[in-house]
C-alpha cells in the first residue's frame, strides 16, 4: 500500500468522496454561528452609547479618548434608568430591571428632527413575542420612554422595545 493510498480522505455514505456531511453540517452551523455573533455583537456595540455624544464607545467598553468616564458621564441607559425609578408609581414599579440597553439615533433633517430609540429588555425570557405575557409591561416601557424623551428633551421620535433575542415587541410613536 503507497502512503497516497493509506491517507485517502474517506468516502461519505453514498460513496461520495470528501469529509463526512455530518462534519460539513458542523461546520456550516459553526461558521453561521460565528457569522451571527459578529453581526450582532457588532450592532449592540453601541448600544450605550448616546447619539447626543455624537461617538460610540471604543470597543472593550472603554472610553474614548477626551471623553470622561466615570459617574460624570451619562448615558441613554443610566439616564432612563433613573427616570424609572423616580417615576415608578406612574408606570409599573420595577421596570428600570428588566431594560438591558438604550440605542438612540437622531434621524430626519435639521429643521425637524426626530429620535429612533430601541430599548433592549429582558422581558419574554421564553421568546414568545408577539403574545409574550410581558406584553403590558413592553408596553408600558415604551410610553415611559416616550414621556422621559418628551418631558426631558421636549423630542418626538419612535422607540421599539426588543427582547433578549432582538425580536421587536411594540413600538410606540410619539
């Protein structure tokens, strides 16, 4: 037997030549997951961050140089955050828990601006959107978004409430 023959690749069921179709099935899944988390690691890198700053954070989470960090520095997230907190009794107490990140971005021309926020939860763990029982909460989440935004920064836009897998569960106009 020559060596050329001793390393044959080995033959699929079916005969055909190559790896196995159970490796290449792994390897496409793998190469789909990977694919995956780039896209939407990448998209959630800003996440953060807040389009009135005008930059995203440097990757790492780490601030980019000339801007503070720290307690000085406020974020979308922080700030809504604590508009929940403070205004607990006028929408449902304990909802600044389930918020994971706010993404804003200010669209439309100058003279008539407007916001498109996203506001990702940890509500519907089981991914049931649409019909999740957390329905009433997203809800609730989206019009306290939509009442900071107009009380605070006297802003009109829209904000869509996503849950862990990025699937939207309302969206409110205001």
């Amino acid at each position: 037997m020559s060596l050329m023959e001793h390393h044959r690749p080995l033959a699929a069921p079916g005969g055909e030549s190559g790896p196995l179709p159970d490796f290449r099935r792994r390897v496409r899944l793998l190469c789909a997951a990977v694919a995956a988390s780039v896209i939407l690691g990448g998209g959630l890198l800003g996440c953060g961050s807040s389009a009135q700053e005008g930059s995203r954070p440097a990757p790492g989470g780490a601030a980019s140089p000339g801007k503070e960090s720290g307690p000085a520095q406020k974020s979308p997230l922080n700030e809504f955050r604590t508009y929940l907190r403070q205004n607990g009794s006028k929408f449902d107490d304990g909802l600044e828990t389930a918020v994971v990140d706010v993404k804003l971005e200010h669209v439309g021309p100058e003279g008539n601006p407007s916001t498109d926020a996203t506001v990702i939860t940890g509500l519907d763990p089981d991914l049931e959107a649409p019909g999740s029982p957390d329905d009433d909460k997203a809800r609730a989440l989206a019009r306290a978004f939509a009442d900071w935004r107009t009380s605070a920064f006297r802003e009109r836009g829209t904000v869509r409430v996503l849950n862990p897998a990025l699937e939207t569960m309302t969206a409110l106009n205001w």
